[in-house]
C-alpha cells in the first residue's frame, strides 16, 4: 500500500521559509529508504513547507568534494522518487561550506 508523501509528513510541525536544513551524518551511515529520509528532522523541517507552497523552491547547497556531491545527488533523487517536482530542487556547489549538505527552502520574492 502507497502512502502519499504530504499524507506521512502531515504529523510533524511546520518549519519557516527561509531557513537552512542539515540532515544529520545517520541518514549516511546506512542503507536508505523512504522511511529513513522522511524521518531525519531536517529534511521533514524542509520538506513539509515545500510541500505546502507550489512557489517554493528548495536548494541543495553541497560542499565540493565528493562525498558531498553524491550525498547531495542521492538526496534529490530520493525526494523525487517519494513525489516532490524535480524542477524545484536544485543542487548547487559552495565552496564556503561548512557542512557537507544543507537544504536551503526559499519562496519568491
């Protein structure tokens, strides 16, 4: 039985727009699935508000090694395969990072 996305997040608090993720090293340290990316906080925090505004746009900002880049991609891959519009998520590099991968949400100005 499929469950949507917004259906499983729906018991979790908002988080506000504007404000930065950091999933946590655990969602690293073994195999993933939907149930494990849905239940680190810090991709719920971002996800529940991208969800409930059709503007919004969520970034992954990754540090420029390796390990961050396949973080970041493995991440959006599974955000979309749980539902979410590609086209929302971007993956962008910053070379100032000073975690491995933060989720970024904005809304339009």
């Amino acid at each position: 039985m499929r469950v949507p996305l917004w259906l499983l997040l729906c018991a979790f608090p908002l988080a506000a727009f504007g404000r930065d993720c950091v999933p946590s090293d655990e969602l690293w340290s073994k195999p993933r699935n939907a149930a494990s990316v849905l239940a680190d906080p810090a991709v719920r925090e971002c996800v529940l508000p991208f969800l409930n505004n059709a503007q919004a746009k969520l970034t992954l900002r990754h540090a420029p090694d390796e390990e961050a880049q396949l973080r970041a991609a493995d991440l959006r891959w599974w955000l979309i395969a749980l539902g979410l519009e590609a086209d929302r998520i971007a993956l962008t590099e910053d070379p100032k990072a000073t975690e491995p991968l933060v989720l970024e949400l904005t809304e339009p100005k």
